[in-house]
C-alpha cells in the first residue's frame, strides 16, 4: 500500500469538515432571528412616567447574548417617523406587534423599569411577531439602587433567555441582609459603625499563676480570666468586590467582676467577606497593667532588696506600678447582618514570652 494514501484521505477529511463548519456558521449567522426594542418604560415611585428611553441599554444587553440579529435604533427611529408613532407611547402588545410587523422584526422585547419605595421591579415581556402572542415575561424584584439599572436589566435578559448570572451581583442587588458596599451604596467612600462590645479572656502560662497569687506574693488572688466591656469604633475604607477593608478601635475595660480595672485600647487592621460576613485582622493592642522590679529568691519574687547575683526582672505584680505595655492581637471572627444592624462575634489570641491571652467577644453596630 502506497504510504501516501491515508494521508490524502485524511486531508479530504479535514477539507470536508472545514467546508461543513463554514456553512454551518453561515447557516447559524442566517438563522438568528430579528428582534426590535423600541420603548422600555420607566416609572418612578410616585406611578409617573418618565420620557426617559432605556431601549438603548436593553437592546445592547441583547446584543452581548448573541441570540438575536438586534435591529440598528436609527432604522427603527425612522421607521417610527414614517408609521407616524411616538415610541413613549408604544408599551402595549398591540402597538409592538404593529410596529414588528412593519419593520419586518421576527420579536419584539418591551417592558417597564418602576421604582417603589422599598424595591425596584424590572419587568421584560418578548412578544413572538409572527405568532402575536406573548412568548416570555420575566419579572425581577431589585433593592433601590438606581445607578445599577444596567446591572438589573442584564440580569433580567439573563435570566429570561436561561443564561448564567453573576451570582455575587445578582445577591448584592436583590438581598436586603447583604453588607453595605460600593454597588448598594455608590456615592459612600467610607461606612462607619460603632457599637458595645463585651467579652471574656482566658489568661494562660506565667500571668495565669501570678493573678491566682496572693496579695502579698504580687497576685491578685482571683481566677484566670477576665470579663471585659468596650466599644468599637469602626471604619470600612476600602469596599469593593467581595471584601472590605476595616479599621476597628477598641476601648475596653477588663477585670470588673474581679474588682480590678485594667483599660486597654486595640487597634485592628482587617477583611471582612462580603459575601459570608467571615473575618480576620490584627493590629497591637496597648494596656495598663501593674508591674515591679524584684528578684527570685527561694522561689519567691521579693521587691526592694538587693541580693547579689541575683538578676533583676520586671514583671507583672499587684504590688507594683502602673506601666503601659504592648502586644499583638490576632482575631478572626463573623459579622452577621440583620437589616442595617451588624452582629460581630471574634475570637482573638494576644501572643507573649511566658503566656498567652485568648478571648471571645461580641457585640452590635450599624453603618451610617
């Protein structure tokens, strides 16, 4: 057999594929149907109408779907001109179908945008010209976010023709219990919140043993943790896409039910998912304590002596002074949303030399 021949046979294959894929385009191109928008009607939350025309941004809409030969607006204007129509006044079947008909358009899409006080409703209707019936209606419910009626609307045709949507922007534009952002709120650069916040820590290692310590040997004779009651103070700068950037600053209190008043202030930097509420930070964190200078002597911390080679150490001690330390907190946590009011719960860790500080706190805030 000739060695040549399957590879003649297999360029007449190819030919033959690529001649039946071009006429399959061009069969594909030929077979796309004609559709018109002439009039979208707006109607804002008083039930007046708008002269404003959204048949322009629909019909672009339609043409990124690729479904449709869309008829080009200015043949379609002057063939409005010469039916002698105002296309305002063209909503109702009866008038798209006339108008469908003269313009030799196979569907015709109209429908309305209404604003309402509480939500914006974006309702789509395609017409089938030849049949004069009314082939799909897809009616969608938004909150009141005006700016993104282009957003609305692409989801709107998505959805009536079984397109895949942007799910993320489809939730930020129809949830009410979605975080404040930059599309529900375009015109904020920074959202502040502020709120109560209380909580426990649970101290551990070395400054565990000296709060169970006596008076008189530098403790503070109570148990290992501590219930603490502040305020957040709460500033979100960046907020796009699916995460904000936050700035929190936390006065609190901790020690009361010991009968002890330890102030610190924390200063977080951090994410917060849009979308889930999840988040994490960190930042330093600066607090008041009591601290001495002293010696370990027979297993005991003694203060005002001076025993030879004996090194001294500064630590925390009831018998002490006031002292303004610093440590790194690291916290991670939910914000869970009811309405406008934000629901944070963290957990945090203050890691250090001889023993770490863990803690739980939650509180309430809103965005103004």
């Amino acid at each position: 057999m000739c060695p040549t021949k399957p590879i003649i046979v297999m360029k007449k294959q190819m030919l033959i594929f690529a001649i039946l894929l071009g006429f399959h385009s061009l069969w594909a191109q030929q077979a796309k149907q004609k559709i018109a928008v002439i009039s979208i009607e707006r109607v804002n939350a008083t039930g007046s109408s708008h002269a404003e025309n959204l048949a322009s941004m629909v019909a672009m809409e339609l043409e990124k779907i690729e479904s449709f030969e869309v008829l080009d607006k200015y043949d379609i204007r002057s063939n409005l001109k010469r039916l002698n129509i105002n296309p305002e006044d063209c909503y109702g079947k009866t008038c798209l179908l006339q108008v469908g008909k003269a313009i030799g358009a196979n569907k015709m899409l109209g429908g309305s945008v209404e604003t309402f006080p509480k939500k914006m409703v974006v309702n789509l209707r395609l017409i089938d010209v030849e049949g004069g019936i009314l082939e799909k209606q897809q009616v969608r419910e938004f909150n009141v976010v005006p700016l993104e009626i282009n957003s609305m609307i692409e989801i709107s045709l998505k959805s009536m023709f079984g397109l895949k949507i942007d799910s993320l922007l489809n939730k930020r534009l129809t949830q009410n219990e979605g975080f404040d952002n930059a599309i529900t709120m375009p015109h904020v650069q920074r959202l502040k919140a502020e709120g109560p916040r209380v909580g426990v820590a649970f101290l551990t290692g070395q400054t565990a043993s000296i709060m169970a310590r006596k008076a008189n040997e530098g403790g503070f004779d109570v148990q290992p943790y501590l219930f603490q009651f502040g305020y957040q103070f709460e500033t979100e700068y960046l907020n796009a896409g699916r995460y904000q950037a936050l700035f929190e600053f936390i006065p609190m209190i901790s020690g009361l039910d010991k009968g002890l008043f330890l102030p610190s202030v924390t200063v977080i930097n951090g994410l917060r998912n849009n979308i889930n509420g999840w988040e994490v930070g960190i930042g330093p964190i600066f607090r008041i304590t009591t601290e001495a200078n002293g010696q370990w002597v027979d297993g005991q911390f003694l203060l005002d002596q001076n025993v030879v080679d004996v090194p001294f150490e500064k630590r925390l001690d009831s018998r002490g002074n006031p002292t303004l330390t610093s440590g790194v907190v690291i916290a991670a946590g939910k914000t869970l949303r009811s309405g406008k009011l934000n629901l944070p719960i963290n957990a945090y860790m203050i890691p250090g030399k001889d023993s770490w500080q863990f803690g739980i706190s939650f509180g309430f805030n809103a965005s103004k």
